[in-house]
C-alpha cells in the first residue's frame, strides 16, 4: 500500500531546523505531486495594560514574518513544487499548526523541524514538534537531518 499525501504543511522559523524541514517538504510535495502550505506563527503576546484576552503584535515581526514567508514560496516555485499556499496566524505555533491549521487544511502530512530547546526548556515548556506530535491528527515528521539529493 502507497501512501499518497495531497496537501503537506511545514512549519517555518527562519531556524535551521525549519529550513530543514521546508527543504525536506520540497521534495515530498513534489515526489507526491502535493500542495506545500507554509505556515508561520507568531506567538502573541497579552498585555495587561491592552487588557485581558488582547494580543498585541509588533507590525515589524508581522512585516518580517510575510517576508519570510514569500521567500520560502519563491524557493519552492523555483525548485518545481506548483501549488503553495502561504499562512500566517497569531497565537501558539503548538496548538494553531497541530490543531487549527491542520484541521482547516485538511493536511495529510505535517513537516516541522526537530526541537532545538536544551533538556530544561524541554521540561519546562516543551517543544513545538512534541506537541505537534502528540495532537496532530495526521501523519507528522520530525526532521533531524539535512536532505540528501537523489
């Protein structure tokens, strides 16, 4: 049995191991003629002085994180993939890639890049990709390695 993916969603920082993982879901939506959706989520921050429950963004890191995105799109167009799709959201890149992006997607597959937190930060608040892991209801895959051409 063929596993088919159609839609893949990675996971992008700007990290070294998100630019791992966006390369790595370069060469499985092409391999699986499959839409790439590459997201990024900005971490909000509530303000007690902007009063309970409201974010606030700094327009820089919204600016800076568009860029980034349409960056990684040319890249993929350039290296063959046809269909990507950029996303940006606010609020935890935990529960918005595992949960709300994957759901309304109607990902196959989540791309994200191996944790890069020391043993105490892993304990403490623990990683992006654990949590992916532990929540998504669709195939994941940590990437830890660089990819290697054909």
């Amino acid at each position: 049995m063929t596993v088919r993916y159609n839609t893949i969603l990675v996971a992008v920082d700007g990290s070294d191991e998100s630019k791992r993982a966006f390369r790595k879901a370069i060469v499985l939506a092409k391999d699986h003629g499959a839409k790439l959706l590459l997201a990024h989520i900005i971490e909000t921050l509530t303000t007690a002085a902007a009063g309970p429950g409201s974010q606030a963004v700094f327009p820089e890191v919204d600016e800076k994180a568009r860029g980034m995105l349409h960056e990684y799109k040319e890249l993929a167009e350039k290296e063959g993939v046809t269909d990507v799709k950029e996303i940006l959201d606010y609020g935890s890149p935990k529960v918005k890639i595992a949960k709300d992006v994957a759901k309304k997607y109607h990902v196959d597959l989540i791309v994200t890049g191996a944790a890069g937190l020391n043993a105490v930060e892993q304990f403490l608040i623990g990683s992006v990709s654990q949590h992916i892991t532990r929540h998504a209801a669709c195939d994941v895959l940590i990437v830890r390695t660089e990819t290697k051409d054909k």
